[in-house]
C-alpha cells in the first residue's frame, strides 16, 4: 500500500532511495509517497503541484505493480484540486512503461522524454483556435514583470514584420507581479495594435513543468536540457498550430539565463523551420529598458524615472489604489527588489 511520507525518518529513507538511483533529492514538493514491504521502503515518488517526480523503485521490486501504485495515489491526491493533468519525465527506454498507463509523449529529446497525462495541451490549443491567422506569423514570448517600454518596442517591431504576431504571457507565477495583472497589463498596452493577440503560456513554455532537476545525473547540463525541451515542446506543437515562422527576442545585457536561452534558439527552433529574429533593446537615457529598471524605480518611488520606462497604461495601475496595494503588501518587495 503507498502511503504519504510525513515524518523525518520517512523523508530520510526517500532521500536515501532516490540518491541510491544516482538523482537529486529535492525539497520542493507538495506531496511525498512511498511503499513500504516488511518495513522496508521499496518506492517512493512525489508531486510538484501538476509534475511527479523522484520516482524511484528498488530493482527487486521494477516490472510489478509499485509503478501503477504510486502513480495512481499521485493521480489521487489530486482529486480536491483544480488540476488535471500531469507531467513525468523520463528515459526514451521507459517511454513505453508510462505510455501504457495513458501518458502521452509530448517531447522525445535525445534520452529524454517529456509525456503528459491528461488532455492539457489539446484543450490548451483548442482554447484558442479561433486566434489562428493565416499568412506569415510571429510570436514573441514574455514575462512583463511589469509591462515596459522595452516590451511594447518589441512587440511593435515584431508585428511590423509579420502578418500576425501572437504575444505569449508566461503563466507561471513567481514574479512581483502575478499572471492576472501581467496579463491585463500587456493586454492594455498592445490594445491598439490591430495585429496582435495576447494568451497565456500555461504549462507550455517557460514553466517550472519543462524540466525538474532530480531527473538529470550529475554532471549533465541541466539548464541547456532544459531550454532545449522549452524551445521543442514550442516548435513541434504551439508553433504549428499558430503557423508561427518566426520568433522575436530582444537582446539580453544583464540576465546570463536568459542570454543563453537565446543563444540556443537559433539552433534548436532552426532545424524545426523557426527564424529567430533578435532586436536591439529600446534605451532610455544610455541604458536599455528593463523591468528591473522600474521596479527599482517604484522602490524609490520615483515616478519621473517611471514615465519613462513603462507605457501610460502601466504607470497608471502603477499609481493606482491595486497596484499601491499590491507593493505595500509585498513585505520583502523593498529588501528583494
């Protein structure tokens, strides 16, 4: 029977069993399971909101039912939840094994391969069908944390070469700013840009879902696997839909994560028919816009610097009783930002 692992000891002997299969043992979990014959743990698996991960079987007890088991109560734990579907990574040679319990492959990467379970990323696309556009589209893909200047030139420039441009707001949650105001920002700020449509990313592109570190043996490069399974999970799926050809970046001065991210492009959306196209960031004053510039701004209060950083659409939430609400409420906003 799998049961959940609550206590240290429990936690421990999962750590134990994972690092033994030569991967990562992460904190960041919601839920911890295990299997435990003759009070030795034999399985153990955990969920990161809609990710399993760490599932670990020992080699006495592989080719039973630990896997469906663990799997099933991982299912289970969702069930007073709004989720309903659910990511595993794992190697090319164990694709068929979770094939077999209804996950389906979304991305085979050299030996890995990303499946799903459930049907998100249909719905996802079927969601959305009344935005496709025939002709020559581009996308550009954004976190606006918040809406700048910078993201409205890149956006104006790109939709200035397509027929149609499609401007993709990473859902994930882990910036100042949450989704919902993001969204409304980039939404209020392209509104007059006939060409341009605005969704959301969901578990599709830039999300904690592309790549968990457990799965990777030490000494791979974790963070070039990751962006390449973004990048084909986007290539092989929304960009067909869409009719996307090409992609627009702005070149990254300061962030080293995401400079390397769009070094990779090229190459990897490339081989899948994808031009990417980069444009020189918009300045202000002598340096580029950037979202750190107007939260630093907004943490000194200085909204003359503001003006010119962010579209009057932003500066106005900015200034507004949410938006003054929403930084007030943020305790560590003025220690992190």
């Amino acid at each position: 029977m799998v049961v959940r692992l609550i206590n240290e000891r429990d936690r421990q002997l999962a750590r134990q069993l994972v690092e033994e299969n030569g991967f990562t043992f992460e904190e960041d979990y919601d839920l911890l399971f295990g299997k435990f014959e003759d009070g030795k743990l034999v399985a153990t698996a955990a969920r990161d909101h809609n990710v399993f991960k760490m599932i670990c079987i020992r080699e006495s007890h592989r080719g039973g039912p630990c896997l469906g088991e663990l799997i099933t109560a991982l299912i289970d734990s969702c069930t007073y939840t709004d989720i309903r579907n659910f990511f595993i990574f794992t190697t090319l040679e164990n694709r068929s094994t979770f094939q077999h319990l209804n996950f389906t492959p979304l991305v085979t990467h050299g030996n890995v391969c990303l499946l799903e379970y459930g049907h998100g990323l249909p719905n996802y696309l079927q969601q959305h069908r009344a935005l496709q556009k025939n002709g020559s589209n581009g996308a550009v893909v954004v976190n606006c944390n918040p809406f700048t200047l910078g993201h409205r030139y890149l956006i104006e420039a790109a939709a200035a070469q397509v027929d149609h441009l499609y401007v993709f707001v990473v859902r994930e949650d882990r910036s100042l700013f949450p989704f919902d105001v993001r969204m409304a920002l980039v939404r209020e700020g392209t509104a007059d840009l006939g060409n341009v449509s605005v969704l959301d990313t969901s578990d599709y592109a830039v999300s904690h879902v592309t790549f968990p570190g457990y799965f990777l043996k030490e000494g791979d490069d974790r963070l070039q696997l990751q962006m390449e399974i973004d990048l084909l999970l986007f290539a092989r799926h929304i960009a067909p839909f869409f009719g996307i050809t090409h992609r627009f970046i702005g070149n990254e001065p300061f962030c080293r994560t995401t400079r390397s991210y769009n070094e990779t492009m090229p190459d990897v959306l490339g081989a899948e028919g994808i031009r990417t196209i980069q444009l020189e960031r918009k300045l202000s004053g002598d340096a580029p816009i950037s979202a750190f510039r107007v939260r630093k701004a907004l943490r000194n209060e200085d909204y003359e610097a503001l003006r010119k950083l962010v579209p009057a659409t932003t500066l106005k939430y900015l200034r507004s009783t949410d938006g003054r609400k929403l930084l007030t409420s943020n305790k560590n906003y003025r220690r992190r930002h």
